[in-house]
DNA sequence: GTGATAAGTTATCACTGATCGATTATTGTG
DNA sequence: CACAATAATCGATCAGTGATAACTTATCAC
C-alpha cells in the first residue's frame, strides 16, 4: 500500500523552467482541493513526481509558489478590468458590471485571492520579508484599473464623494467584503449567491452614485 | 544566554482554571504581537511558565485556545450590539452609529476579529472538524443582533430592500471588507482612517436607506 | 499517614519547511 | 566518440512544529 511514488523523467537541459510550471500546476490543483496551509512541500512534489527538495530549485521558499501563483491570477485580474474599462461608458449599468467583474475574479480564484488579501501577514511584517508585497502590488494593479474606472464617474459628475481615492477604496472594502466572506465562509447560510451579489453591486452603486435610485 | 525558563508554581488543586486563564491571557498578548501562525505552543508555554505538554491538559489543540480566544470576544461584541440596539432608533444617524459599533470592535480586537473570520477553514472542512464552528457561531450571534436592528429600520419603512437578511447580509459583508482589510492590510496606503471610515459607513447607509441624501 | 487524584513533567512521535553535499543525465566542444 | 561542464535532481539530515504516552509530584480528604 505504499505510495508508488511515480517519479517524472528528468528534465533536458534547458527545460528548467518547464518544470517550474508543472509545480506551480500541481500547486495550484492542491491548494484548491484542501486548502493552503494543509497542502505540504512533499505532497507537492510527489504530485509533480520529483524529491521535495527539488523544489527548492525553482522555488526559494514554499510561500513563493503561492505568491507566484498569486501574481499570475491578478494579472488576469487586470486584463479583465482593462477589458472592463475599454468599453466603459459613464451610467449606473456599466459601473455595476465594473463592480462585477471584480467580484467574479474573486469567486473564480478563490485561492489566488486569499494569498494576496487575506492571507496573514503577521504583524510584525514577517510575511512581507518572506514574500515581499509582490503579490499585494500585484492586486493593488487591479485596483488602480478600478480606480481609473472610478475616476471616470466622478468626471462625469455621478458619484456622491469627489475624491476617487476615497470611493474607489471605499468601494473595494465593499466588494472584498463579499468575495472573502463568500470564499472563507461558504457554509454560512447565506441568501442565494447571485441574489446575494446582485444586491450587494446594487447598494454599492446606490451608495456611490447619485441619482440613479 | 540560554533562556531562564522561570517555572510557574504548581496550581493548588481545585485551581486548574486559573491556568486556563493564564494560557488564554498569555496566548492573546504573542498573538497580537506576533500573529497567529508563528506563535508556537512552546512559546504560549514558556510565556505561562510551564511545559509545552502541559497546555494539552486544559485545550484539546492549539486551535481550540485560538477559538476561545474568539469566542470570548465576540461575546463582547454581543454585548456592544444589544447597547446599540437599546438606545436605536430608526433614523440614519442612529443606523450609521449601529455600523460603526462594528467597526471599532473589529479594530479593536483584531485577533479574535482574524479567528472568527478570516481564519483559513481548509477546503474540506479540516477546520471545522477542528474546533467546531463554535467561534464562528459566536459570531454569528452579534450578526444576528444586527440583523435586529437593520429589522427596525426595515419595519420603519426606511431601507430600499425589504428582505431583512438580504439587507443585513450585504452591510455585514460590506463592513466586514473594511474591517478585515484595515486589519490584514494595515501598511496599504489608505486614506486617512477615521476618514474612510467615515466614508464607508455612509456609502453603506446610502445604499441601504432611502430618502436621506 | 495513606490513597486518590489534580497538575505537571520528560521523552518521544510523525510531520513540517528547508539545507547540504553528492550524484546523475544531458549538453556543446575537441 | 570522449570529455569536461553543468543543469537537474536526489538522499540524508536539521531544527522546529503540534500532539501523545507514560511517568512523577504535590496537594487534598479522611
């Protein structure tokens, strides 16, 4: 009953990095299926099919493979809040569907979300050292696409607050809000999700934006 | 230099609470000051003055004193939310100073705060096999007696939703975002704080109730 | 005094992330 | 084809983690 411990051929000799991905695969399939701080280095590594510490020659530490993954699924974040400002247009609609793009992403990379927000840092910075902020700059580059978004209504003159700092991180907690509780706490009895989410956008827009009832 | 390892005196018999009460105090103070994940149960130990093993005596695991943590301190939310429910009357101002009791209790207490929510449950519900969903239901229970008052100003035909817990729901979550990202995110150029605040809990009550610009 | 037992100990286990030094396998060059 | 260079990888091992088992010691009621 002892594992078979299948072990993947050795790579040629510039294919390092080919392999770097298939740990970050694997990683990625684990972390979903269990969960961060449950998945080991060596189930990691029995699941790419090399020892564990080879790990260590693409990775320095085990928190690195979550930030780079983590790094990966914002950019997608940023794409697709790039995509949502191309056809942006000024009105209640378009700025619910900006609302929404965000908390799709979310919901569609849960893992991902959770290292760059709501994983702990440790108050006295020890993440930070461990990581760096690479994975928070990273969202914090999708955040400045919504800003940019934000900062579009306020010239148009739509939003109650005339400081786009202040709504767009104001408007992020609400929807941050949301997606962690969501993904941290799923079986809590929520109201149904897509309910739960329309709703939510809709107070927000309501709370931002005047007129529009 | 090797530490000194000051040994607490023996408790006399009936007075094994009392250690309790020592471990819990103990384990608040290095989880404040360090964060939850780098505490190790020999420091808790070595901070009450007795050996590692013996902290297995008064908790099952060391989630189990994170979880008591928790739930003590939401009981104090409890408390806080029925004071504000007490004096409530269902005007914006008295809502908007019902958001806020939410607020500074989740800055607060940022650690029972990161326990209850923003702890990782694992996926497969490895977390909840492990402590139950004691402190999250302790949560739950300040939840609740919010969800009492947002039920006034409901009944005061004063919220744009009708729904009670789809109203409640989305202010937690839209509270929850500002809370937990001041908390895990401190460094993050925020706008000044008692500013965001401000700004965040009238955007919540903007969109929640009507009439009142 | 004498058991009973609460309170606490030491030794140890399986596991974690990480490091070291040695060992392959592949490669471009002579 | 042989060979040195080196990328890729492994086995052994380390300190530290949460947790358990078996044992000791102080305190209590009688």
């Amino acid at each position: 009953m002892t594992a078979p411990k299948v072990r993947s051929p050795r790579k040629p000799k510039g294919q390092g990095a080919e392999r770097r991905e298939e740990i970050l695969d694997a990683a990625l399939k684990l972390f979903s299926a269990k969960g961060l701080h449950t998945v080991s280095t060596r189930q990691i590594a029995e699941a790419v099919g090399i020892s564990q510490p080879a790990l260590y020659a693409y990775f320095a530490t085990k928190d690195d493979i979550t930030a780079e993954l983590c790094i990966r699924a914002f950019a997608i974040l940023v794409e697709r809040m790039e995509a949502a400002r191309a056809d942006f247009t000024p009105t209640a609609e378009s700025f619910e569907r900006a609302l929404r793009v965000y908390v799709d992403f979310g919901l569609e990379n849960p893992d991902a979300y959770r290292v760059a927000f709501m994983v702990e840092k440790g108050l006295d910075g020890t993440y930070k050292e461990r990581v760096g902020d690479r994975p928070m700059m990273a969202g914090i580059g999708a955040f400045q696409r919504f800003a940019e978004i934000v900062g579009e209504v306020r010239d148009a003159g739509l939003t109650h607050d005339d400081d786009v700092q202040r709504i767009t991180q104001t408007l992020w907690a609400g929807l941050h809000g949301l997606v962690s509780l969501l993904i941290a706490r799923a079986d809590f009895p929520w109201v149904e999700r897509e309910v739960l989410i329309a709703c939510h956008i809709s107070l927000l827009r309501r709370g931002a934006l005047k007129g529009v009832a």
